[in-house]
C-alpha cells in the first residue's frame, strides 16, 4: 500500500453520504468539539446527525483535517445554518438570518428619510451585526425581532441645496456739472446667484439641529452705478413763493394744467426715470400706492401746506423722512391711472387743492 500511494482510513457518513475522510476517528472527534465551539446554541453535538464511521482505503491526498472536518460537517448538518445576531451596546437582541436582518435595519435607518434630500442616517447607539453559525431552532424569523428594531435610535442628517439670489450694490457717482435732479443708469444691477447647502439633523424624524454646510456662488452680481447732479444754481426754477420746481429744467412741459375738465393739479409730462424733487422742505407723510395716483409721495411742509406728487415709476423717499427744498424723492414714471409718464403735481392748503402752478412759478 506504502509503495502504491494509498493508504487505510475512515469515511464519515451522514445519511449513507459520504462527508469527509479522516485518518483516524480522533480527528472527527476533534472536528466535532471545533464545530461546538463555533455553532452558537446550546448542545450542539445533540444537534449533528449521527455519523458512521467506516475504515476506506484512499489516496493520501483524500484526507481532510479537524478544520476541514469541521468545515464539512457544519456544510452537512441540517440543524447548523448560517445567520446574524444583532447587538445592541454589547446586549444580544436576537439572530435572524443575514439578509433578511440586514434589510430590516437598512428600512429603519431609511424611515426617516427627506425626500428630494440627500440623506445620510446611523444609528445613535452602538448597534453591531455579528455573523456565524447556529442552530437552526435557535434562530428568530425577522419579524420576531421588529419590536427591537422599531426602537433604534436613528440620528439622519439631510442635505438640501437651494438656490439664493444675491442683492447688487448701488453705487453713486456725483458730478457737479450736472444740475440737481439729474439721474443716469449707467450700468444696470444684476442680481448674483448662490447654492446655498444646508444640513439639517432629525432625531427619529424631529429636527433637532440644522447648519449652513457651504455656499457656492455661481453668478457674481453686478452693481447698479447711477450719476446724479449735484449743482443747485442751475437747472431748477424758484418761484417767489419759496417753492423749487420739482423737475430738472429742460425735460419737462405741460401736459394738462390745473383747472381742465376739473383737473385738480398740474401734469408735466417728461422721460421715465426723470428725477422729481421736493419742492419745499417738509416731513414725508406718504410714500406708496395711493388711490388712482400709483406711486405717491406727500410732503407736509407745515401750515397747513402739503403737496403730492403722483404717478412715479420708483420711490427714493419713505414715511417719517425729513426732506430738503431740490431733493429727489421718486422718478417720472406712469403708475396708476395714467396715460403716459408724467409727473401730477398738487398743492393742499388744509383740506382744499389749489392750484399749484403759481408756487412753482408757471
């Protein structure tokens, strides 16, 4: 036999199939106490099949060793299978088979999930996943373990990305060689654009933290850069009541005067944009939509004296200013119930409108 390669040993058997080779019954012996020490469950050895051991002439090669034994014999016990323990801060909450835990802890850490979001979820406590063998009768079908897993603790941190605009600047260059009320859009604002990311932290689905993770900016704004006049002794009309006229010299001209068809004040049509200014000092008691005027501004200017100005395209005055006789408080525009840019101009005296075209010199 030594001279032919083959030699005297033992085949094990699990019903009438042929498992392993061993050299010796010891070895399966041997085998047997590896497999109790890695199958986790209680008598392990009562669970195994019951073995016949029979002597075989084989090759040398055919035979296995306790780790190889062991390995056939965990593959050939039906009562041996392979799952996980789930453990929760080193406490075992129960085993189940592997995908079927895994799954059911993956749904839990989804659960609160924000849609459109992109999320990110664990688990606050110390929650490990221990793979290994055990006895089939030992083993919880997944939904045994739901309650314990419905009470984990899920920290999620959500991210979500908008998109922010960015105000522009306005930046205003004076000249003197330009009468006061004068105004020039030399370049237009643009607003900038911004992707703002924000984390926001739940606890088992309630807020409970949320921060600015980062700002790309994707579109720098652009500034606005308007030229105004600065010089008072040219461009605008004084009357002898002490008024100023409200708009520069030279863009204007009567469009409708006071007293047509019982019109109540005077309209001076001129450019959209135009600057109208305050024709005496006062203290702004409106400035907003008003009526059928659009965009209004009313100065109190003590006395029982105010006057309107009526049908602005933008305000640059709000309610509780303190203005000066030549200071711009809105632009031309054709706002409310209007025909075409023009500046309506009225005078109050108490609670009567007089005609306006005397205080300003027409």
């Amino acid at each position: 036999m030594l001279f032919a390669g083959v030699r005297l040993a033992y085949n094990v058997k699990f019903d009438e199939k042929v498992i392993t080779t061993v050299s010796n019954k010891k070895v399966y012996y041997a085998a047997v106490n590896i497999v109790a020490d890695i199958v986790e469950g209680n008598d392990v050895v009562s669970c195994l099949p019951e073995a016949k051991i029979n002597p075989v002439v084989t090759i040398n090669d055919a035979v296995d060793d306790c780790n190889r034994v062991a390995d056939a014999i965990i593959d050939n016990a039906d009562e041996i299978i392979s799952a996980s323990r789930l453990v929760l801060n080193g406490t075992a909450l129960g085993c189940a088979d592997s995908s079927a835990l895994q799954a059911a802890l993956d749904a839990r850490k989804a659960e609160y999930n924000i849609y459109g979001a992109d999320c990110e979820s664990e688990f606050v406590d110390n929650v490990t996943v221990e793979e290994g063998y055990f006895i089939k009768s030992e083993v919880n079908d997944i939904s045994e373990l739901s309650d314990e897993i419905s009470s984990l603790n899920v920290r999620t941190t959500a991210k979500t990305t908008t998109e922010q605009s960015i105000p522009y600047k306005t930046v205003t260059n004076k000249t003197s060689e330009k009468p006061v009320g004068y105004v020039n859009t030399d370049q237009s604002g643009e607003y900038g654009v911004s992707l703002v990311t924000f984390g926001t932290v739940y606890l088992n689905g309630v807020e409970t933290e949320k921060v600015n993770i980062g700002t790309q900016v994707t579109k720098e704004p652009v500034n606005e850069i308007i030229t105004v006049g600065t010089n008072k002794l040219s461009g605008t009309k004084v009357s002898g009541s002490g008024f100023r006229f409200p708009l520069p010299a030279g863009v204007w001209e009567i469009s409708c005067p006071y007293g047509k068809s019982g019109h109540k004040g005077v309209d001076l049509r001129a450019p959209n944009g135009t600057a109208i200014m305050a024709a005496a000092s006062g203290t702004v008691v409106l400035a907003g939509v008003y009526r059928d005027y659009g965009n209004c501004v009313i100065i109190d200017h003590g006395n029982g004296i105010q006057t309107l100005y009526a049908h602005a395209s933008k305000l640059c005055a709000k309610v509780g200013d303190t203005v000066t006789a030549g200071e711009i408080i809105a632009l031309v525009g054709s706002t409310g119930n209007s025909t075409g840019n023009h500046l309506h101009f009225e005078v109050y005296v108490g609670s009567d409108r007089v005609n306006p075209q005397p205080y300003i010199g027409l």
